[in-house]
C-alpha cells in the first residue's frame, strides 16, 4: 500500500506523456502541464471571420500562411504583436475556424504563457499524430529574469531534428519582440560586448517568420466594426444613435478598439434584449 501511494505520487509530480491513440477527436484542445494532457474543447470561443473589421490585411496574410500549411505546404510560424484589443487573439481563432469550414482536419491546440516550457515536449507528442496542428499562445511576453524564453527559441526552430512537419505555432503578444524595451536595454548595458546582448533578447522573435502587426483604429473603422455586429445579430437599435452611444463608450476607456467595439455590443444587446447566440 505503501509503494501504491508512493508510486500515486510520483506519477502526479512527474505524470507520464500521453497516448497519441488515446487522443479524442476533437476541434481544438487546451495543453494542461500538470497533467501532460490534451483536454477537448467542445465550444470554441471565436467570431466568424467575416466580422473581423480594419484589419483585412493581417486577416489576409494569416489566412494565406495558414491555409498553406493546411494544404501539406510550406508556412511559417507567426507573431501578431501591437496594441491591446485590435484582434490578434481573434484574428487566430476565426482564421482556424475558417480552415475548419473548408473542410481542413486541422486542429487548435492552445498552450498557456506559463506553460510554454513544455512546448517541445507538446510539438514532440503531436509529431507522432497523423493530423496538422496549429499551437496557439495568447499574450505571450517575458519578463526580466526569466530564461524559459531561450527553450521556446530551440522549439520554434527545431533543433537537429526541425520542426515537425505538422506543427506550426502561432502567438499573439504586445510587445513586438516579447520582451520588455527595459529587458533589452539591460542586456546593451551588462554585456561585455553590447550588440551580442541585444541580438541573443531579441532573436526569438526572428524565430517567427511572420511578423503580424496591429495598431489602434479609426473612429470610422469603430464604427464599421459596431454596425457589422448590429446587422449580424439583428440589434434592435429602436432609433437610437448607436454612434453616438458607441463614441461615448470608446471614450469612457480611452479606447477605440476591437475589444472595445464588442463590450459596447454586450451592453447594446443585453439592453435590447438581443440574444448573441448565432
């Protein structure tokens, strides 16, 4: 009994990886460290990408990249990086489940910030899947001190063996190159030789082959993006002057933005009594 418990106890600390056989089907998963497991997703979280505003351009060179790589062709990993609430976490999500309407098998896998030391052993499990996978990190930054970054550098390029030809990654963050400019500017200060401590911080986001960039909008783009959802999920406006309503809103959080432009939608529908449920 003694041993049995031990034993428990051992595999809790250090479970075992687990069975690619045993993998259910499913849509996207979320990567749990403890465990070393794959947990399905039943109901994704994400918008259709045709409501997508002011951002056509990133919207179409992740699209291509992806539906690349969900054609068995050469793509690359991305970033998406730039101002809070323009989409990029969105962007990723409507763009898979663009793929996944086209009729691609191409699953979402998405791994948390605080776990991304285990993305080799992630990338590695799905290597031994016969199904494309696109690893998905949210908000994904590094602070002074820390050094996981320098494992995620060796897992996007692959060492010896290359990234699995199944896998590509895709992370979204507000800092252009993941790190803060203070953390880089340290490394120029304490470095016997500056420039070699600047390149070693900045080099991981060199791994992405896609810098995708988003900036703060317009106030005609709000607009476009507020009304987009009005005539989707038929809002009843009751001649109401949603623009109006929509400025005051954006100018209540010192924002104009995507996020933005669906807290005010919330509000909008509950007040109408609208359902968001397509």
């Amino acid at each position: 009994a003694q041993l049995t418990r031990i034993a428990d106890a051992m595999e809790r600390t250090n479970p075992p990886m687990p069975v690619a056989d045993a993998l259910p089907m499913a849509e996207a998963y979320i990567w749990e460290a403890k465990s070393r497991q794959m947990k399905p997703v039943k109901k994704i979280n994400r918008l259709d990408i045709g409501l997508l505003r002011g951002i056509k351009p990133q919207r179409d060179t992740l699209l291509a990249n992806s539906l690349s790589f969900a054609k068995g062709l050469s793509a690359n990993n991305a970033l998406l990086w730039g101002a809070r609430g323009t989409g990029k976490s969105s962007l990723v999500k409507s763009v898979h489940g663009k793929l996944a309407a086209d009729g691609f098998d191409c699953a979402l896998v998405e791994i948390h910030r605080e776990d991304i030391e285990d993305l080799p052993t992630l990338m590695a499990f799905l290597a031994g899947i016969k199904r494309r996978f696109i690893i998905f990190s949210d908000d994904l930054a590094f602070e002074h001190g820390e050094s996981t970054y320098k494992s995620l550098k060796a897992a996007l390029d692959g060492g010896v063996e290359g990234r699995p030809e199944n896998v590509i990654f895709y992370a979204t963050s507000n800092r252009r190159h993941l790190m803060p400019r203070h953390m880089i500017e340290n490394e120029r200060s304490t470095a016997i030789n500056p420039s070699e401590g600047v390149e070693e911080s900045v080099s991981l986001s060199d791994r992405f082959g896609l810098w995708i960039g988003f900036h703060s909008i317009s106030q005609d783009v709000f607009f476009e993006m507020v009304d987009a959802y009005v005539v989707h999920y038929g809002i009843d406006t009751n001649g109401r002057d949603v623009h109006a309503e929509a400025l005051a809103w954006s100018m209540e959080r010192g924002a104009r933005s995507g996020r933005v432009a669906w807290q005010f939608i919330l509000d909008l529908a509950a007040q109408s009594g609208t359902s968001l449920k397509n």
